[in-house]
C-alpha cells in the first residue's frame, strides 16, 4: 500500500497565510514549524533557556526517540524568539493551523520547510537529516518533495 504523504506549501504561500496570525505566539510556532522544521510536540516544549543566541542555536530537549539536538536559528526567526514559550497546547495549534491552510496539518509546516531548504536554498539532504533529527536518511527522503517544477528547473539550469 502507498504511503499517503503530507501536503506541502512554497514559502510565498506559508508567508501569505501568516499574516493572516495576529497572536505573536502562534505566529512563532508555526515559523518554528517551518523554518525550524521542528514538531509541535518541540514547539511547545520550548523555553527561553533552550535558545542560545550567543552561539546561534536551539537546543531541543527530549525530542523524538528521546534524543537532543541543537539546530542553527535560521534568520527569520532571529527576533521572534524572546516570545517563549508559546504557552499554546498542541492541539490548538494543531486546529488554529486549518484556520489558515484547510489543507494541512501542524506536520505539514515541517515537511513544507525541509522541501523549502531542499529545492529552493539547495542544502544538501545530510544536513537536512541533521536539522530533522532523524537517525536515517530514507527518513529524510520521505520528508523532502520535488515537485515538477523543481524537477523541471533544476535539469533546465544544467543546460
């Protein structure tokens, strides 16, 4: 049987829905969904003394399979960090993320960002694995989508 995979959105998309968030926290988690790439379940968990800024990165605790990691702050979230924690449980981030994309879930925003850092910023999939957190690399695969135009622009740049 098939794996059904999420749905995932272009950053155009995932900035034209943002703005639609006026709470400065939910608008946070769901860039921590994103950009970050992180789980809803590392989203609220998250605590200001997670955050090192002088080194530039965040610290996850107790992530899934009960491992840590630290990954990069990516610049867009650079500033809207000092609104930690979020103080939103996960299933309302969970229904407050279908009030913007019907079509998506919480998770959604993880895999739309790791396809984002594949196929528009061309970071290669080893340090997206590193930014997921996942032990495999077929893991990875599954969350990165080429869509045809990616496919199509990149075999165009060749030439």
């Amino acid at each position: 049987m098939a794996r059904k995979l999420p749905k995932t959105i272009s950053e155009e998309e995932f900035l034209i829905g943002i703005k639609q968030v006026s709470d400065p926290k939910k608008k946070l988690a769901f860039m921590l969904g994103f950009y970050q790439c992180m789980r809803v379940s590392e989203v609220v968990k998250l605590k200001p003394q997670d955050i090192d800024k002088t080194r530039g990165f965040i610290h996850i605790l107790d992530a899934k399979g009960g491992k840590d990691r630290d990954i990069p702050i990516m610049k867009p979230l650079e500033r809207g960090l000092s609104n930690l924690p979020i103080g939103v449980k996960e299933r309302q981030l969970q229904l407050d993320i279908k009030k913007i994309f019907p079509d998506l879930h919480f998770h959604s925003l993880r895999h739309s960002g790791a396809t984002f850092y594949l196929n528009v910023k061309r970071i290669d999939i080893r340090l997206l694995q590193q930014l997921l957190g996942h032990s495999r690399l077929d893991t990875t695969q599954i969350y990165t989508h080429v869509t045809s135009k990616d496919l199509k622009d990149r075999f165009n740049d060749v030439w």
